[in-house]
C-alpha cells in the first residue's frame, strides 16, 4: 500500500466526504456524525441505489474476471466493504492485480488493514484524486503491466465530478492510457429516470458540502464513445446481467454499462 506523503491530508472530521456517506448508506460503521447526517436527510431509495450499485460491481468484476482480465484500476474506491472487487476476481483468477485509488484519507488508513490480497495476487493503494488522471496511471504502472488489458472501473464516481471540470475529459484520457482489450466499467447516477428524487438528493449532499452532477442517460453513454459496450449495453444497473434472468428487475436510478476499449 502506497500514498503521497505530500497530498495525504489529515481526515476531517468536520465536512462530510462521498466515501464515507456511502459507507453509511451500506450499513458501514466507518463514517463520522457529519456524514451520517447527510445520509439520514437523504431518502431511503438513496439505500436502495447504495446497495445496487454495489452489486452490480460485485457482477461486472465477476464477469470480467471470467473472461481473463487479471488487471483492475479501481478509482473511487471507497471504504472496504467486502467482499472488496480484489476478492471477488481473485476467486476466479487467484493471481490478479489490483490497484485502488480514493482521495479520502480514512480509506488509505482501512485499505492497509483490511485489503489483503490472495497469496498469488497482488492488491496496492494510492490516495489520488480522479482529476489527477496523470498521477493515478504513473502509480500504476509500478503495479499493472500496460502491455496487457486492464479493466478500469469507475463505479459510482463521476457524479461527483461536474461538468465544469471535464468529467467526460477525464475519462477520456483514462481510457486512452489503456491498451486494447481493457474494460470500462461504469456507474452513475440519473437525472432522468427519477428527477424529483435525484433532485432531493442533489440538494441534501450540497447542504453537507458535496456537490454532485447527476447525468440523462446521453449524457452517461458519452463516457462510452468509441468503446464497444458489452451485452446488455448501457441500462440501469439491476438490468445489468441480473443474478436471475426473466425476473423484473427493481428499479433503479443509476445507469451502469461495461464496454470494450478497441
């Protein structure tokens, strides 16, 4: 596990952070009073849209794996909950490497003692922020051979990013550092599907500090251009290879899609 001395701030308890909201929606204990307000004043689909998009990382990391891919640059990874993405590839592929990335110290702090790799694998941290694409793929080229395909994995982190600071750039130049035959794997949240709840939400995380970006669904599948989205394409997330096909999925207000990178 690995940070930068330099831009590892101390945890402030005083302002909520997006990773520690999240533990709270899942039932995590590793929040603080100021994040568990933000949590409690959010309606309780917010719960629902937590623990969705937690499984539909659990589904796409489990298909990926089952096609091969042994490479995964998690960012925005949060508070380890497991089982973490490392623990579900490296059931299929015990030798697989991951490198995770948050820009909330307390993660860093629960990543040293709680990420622990299959023996023949490989688990490794860096404390980044997304908007320092740059910095992330330099760490992780210590990490993960960029000869060979990597899935990235963004899940549930660019709404957190605004328009005004290039979220589609950023992905843009992500995906561009990766070699042909990686993945992306994607979530966000909605602001067409349930406008007055996404609303609600919008306005309860800016009362706590935080400012989010929820996008229509042709705002999301720009992330995706040029890539070649995989079966079922881009859909809300319990539609997203659902553990019990010819069931009805519940709904859901986020939008999730995994694509091939050419």
């Amino acid at each position: 596990m690995t940070t930068d001395p330099q831009s590892a701030p101390q945890i402030d308890t005083g302002k909520a952070h997006p990773a520690r909201v999240y533990d709270w929606l899942l039932g995590g204990k590793d929040n603080y009073p100021v994040d568990e307000a933000v949590g409690e004043k959010l309606p309780p689909e917010a719960k629902d849209a937590a623990r969705q998009n937690r499984q539909f990382m659990h589904r796409a990391a489990t298909w990926l794996a089952g096609r091969g891919i042994d490479q995964f640059l998690d960012i925005g990874t949060g508070i380890p909950t497991a089982p973490n993405l490392h623990q579900i590839v490296q059931r299929t592929v015990p030798a697989a490497k991951v490198v995770y990335t948050d820009n909330d110290p307390i993660v860093l702090r629960h990543a040293e003692a709680l990420l622990i790799s299959h023996p023949d694998g490989v688990t490794d941290y860096i404390q980044a922020d997304v908007r320092q694409p740059e910095a992330i793929v330099e760490h992780a080229r210590h990490v993960l051979d960029f000869g060979r395909p990597i899935a990235l994995s963004l899940i549930a982190l660019m709404h957190f990013v605004p328009d005004e600071q290039d979220a589609h750039g950023i992905v843009r130049d992500l995906v561009a550092t990766m070699p042909s035959g990686s993945h992306l794997v994607l979530s966000h949240a909605a602001s067409d599907l349930y406008p007055e709840l996404a609303a609600q939400v919008t306005a309860e995380y800016a009362k706590g500090g935080i400012k989010l970006g929820f996008r229509t669904r042709p705002e999301v599948a720009r992330f995706f251009d040029g890539l070649d989205l995989v079966a079922p394409g881009l859909v809300t997330a319990t539609e997203w290879n659902p553990p019990t096909p010819g069931e009805t999925p519940e709904g859901s207000g986020i939008y999730a899609a995994v694509a091939r990178i050419p």
